[in-house]
C-alpha cells in the first residue's frame, strides 16, 4: 500500500488515498470501520470523512503496535505495517522497499532503523515532538510527492485517539502498567478544519475536493 517516494513516485494529486482523505493508505479492519471512515475501495483502503480521521486511525494503530505488539522500531513498525507483498496491484512499487522505508522513518526522527523512536511516553500519551516528524514521514511515503502533513492535523488525531481511549479504557496504558489518566481538553469536535484542509490544499499545490 506504499506509494514510492524514492525515484518516480506518485504525485501526491494523483493518489487514491487522497482522495480517500486517508493520509496513511490505511486499510480497512477486519471486523468494522475505523471512527470517521465512510467507505473503502477495492483495495480495502479506509475512506474517511475528513483526513483528522486517518491520523486518528493512524495514532491507533501505532499505539497497538507498540503496547500490544510490542513494534518500537521504525523496521519492526514498517515490516507490519507495509510488509514486502502489500504494495500497488503488484505493479511497478512492488515489492515495498522495507528497509528504504524504515531508513526514511529512522532518518527523519534522528534515529538508527533497529532503535526505539519513543513516540509513548511512560504514560502511554504520545510525544508530539517525535510524533510530528513521524507521522510526516509515513503519510508523505504512502501519498508520495512533496505531501506535507499539516501540524494540526497530526496534533487533532492525536488528540481525538487519546480522548477516545480513555473512554474506552480508563487509561492511555495496557495491562498491568495501566493507571487512570485525565482527559485531554478539546475546543470542538474538529478544531480549526478550515484551516487545516487550507494547509492540505496548499501541501499539495493546487485545490483538491475534499
């Protein structure tokens, strides 16, 4: 599902996950949608009402990877989220490059491929200093071209995951390091859109219908 940002890389205005609003090429789960998901193509990319949802659904999997999973390292991460074999109808970006990819993720955080990128804190909330340049690398693999992730995109889903996990859980951790945590504090049920979809427009050097 990865669009390849090393040589002759999908234009960002040409990828199907833009048009999805789904920033991540995120598949759709098994069993039901993610929050915010409206529709998939035939590939099983997640169709999202707004983009907000696709790095909520993003920060979800990253916390299920790391708590649940145990995947902490940009190669561990990439080898479960863009395996090999899951890449564009076996066509000219198979098979994913999934050293390349977890390089770019390693690079960008300042970080060697097989170390921790310490996205979680010990509280289980997500370090936004390593999450901005994190979630910027892997949407700009996934849509390719010169895609740059809006800030308040990143910080919104961020916020809406967490938000929702403590709901869910009571908690921001899993199993026996769990403990009670305070909601995260929200003006609206997605801050600031206007101004986050006139970010994503810009990003991608032209008006997209969203």
């Amino acid at each position: 599902n990865t669009a390849e940002m090393w040589g002759q890389g999908q234009a960002a205005s040409d990828s199907a996950c833009v048009r999805l609003n789904n920033y991540f090429c995120i598949k759709t789960p098994y069993k039901e949608f993610w929050v915010g998901q409206v529709g998939r193509d035939s590939r099983e990319h997640a169709h999202f009402e707004h983009p907000v949802f696709s790095t909520r659904a993003f920060a979800r999997i990253m916390r299920s990877y790391h708590f649940k999973h145990g995947l902490q390292t940009p190669i561990d991460i990439i080898a479960r989220y863009a395996p090999s074999h899951d890449c564009a109808d076996g066509g000219s970006y198979c098979p994913n490059k999934v050293s390349r990819y977890a390089n770019s993720v390693a690079n960008a955080l300042g970080i060697e491929p097989h170390e921790p990128t310490r996205l979680f804190r010990s509280d289980g909330t997500i370090d936004l200093a390593i999450a901005i340049p994190m979630f910027r690398i892997f949407s700009k693999v996934e849509i390719g071209g010169k895609f740059v992730l809006p800030e308040a995109l990143i910080r919104e889903g961020i916020t809406l995951e967490q938000e929702a996990y403590i709901a869910e859980h009571d908690s921001l951790l899993l199993g026996p390091m769990a403990a009670r945590h305070i909601p995260l504090k929200r003006s609206g049920p997605i801050a600031n859109a206007g101004q986050i979809m006139s970010d994503i427009a810009n990003s991608l050097g032209e008006v997209v219908d969203f």
